[in-house]
C-alpha cells in the first residue's frame, strides 16, 4: 500500500451523482454507459463502468452514487467515446488467488442528496 499526501487526496472532486440513463454500449461486453446529473454546476456527463459481469443497467438508473469528477477523459471503445469521470465501488475479492477480478459493490447513500454534493 502507499501513502497519499493529504494535498494529493484533496485535489479529488467527489460528487454524488443520479444516474438517468444507463445502457450497454453495441460494441462492449463489459463496460456500461451511464449518463449522471450532477447537478447545475457540473451537468450531465457520460462516464462508463466496468461492471457489465455484474449489474444490469435498470440496476443503477434513478439511484445515487458518488463520482470522482475532475479526472481527465479517457477514451473508452472504438467508436470515440470518452469517459468524463469514475464512478467509486469497493472491490470485493472474491478468490484471493484472482486479485484482479474483484467485484464490485455499490455504496448505498443513507438518504437522498441533491445532485452535485461534495463527498468530504
């Protein structure tokens, strides 16, 4: 594990975002594209989640989660699309010899927020 200076962690803009829509993209078989209000400030943005193995899109439309917003954008699939952000899960390791096929599981906000909430 290594250490992160608080500075480097405070330069993260986390945010709760509802996600609208959510769909499988004809070209993925692993990624889901979600379109996430955040609000007034920041907007609609289109981020993608590799997490097609294990949740359906209708699981995630109309509920909340928090975003990491200000990562640059990353081109995702063939066809140009960008991913404007990153959607946070924890990582459940299911076999330890498989570290890198965790699943991942969704944080589940206690109460309903408005769109665009700093995560502190």
């Amino acid at each position: 594990m290594s250490v992160v200076k608080i500075d480097d962690f405070q330069k993260m803009d986390i945010r709760i975002g509802t996600v609208v829509k959510a769909e499988v993209p004809k070209w993925s078989h692993w990624v889901i594209r979600l379109i996430v209000d955040f609000g007034s400030e920041i907007g609609e943005r289109a981020i993608f989640a590799g997490m097609m193995k294990f949740y359906k899109p209708e699981d995630l439309e109309s509920k909340q989660f928090p975003f990491i917003v200000n990562l640059e954008p990353k081109k995702i699939g063939p066809e140009g699309d960008y991913s404007q952000g990153m959607m946070l899960a924890a990582d459940l390791i299911l076999d330890p010899e498989k570290l890198d096929e965790g699943k991942p599981v969704l944080f589940q906000l206690q109460e309903k927020v408005p769109n665009g909430t700093k995560v502190r």
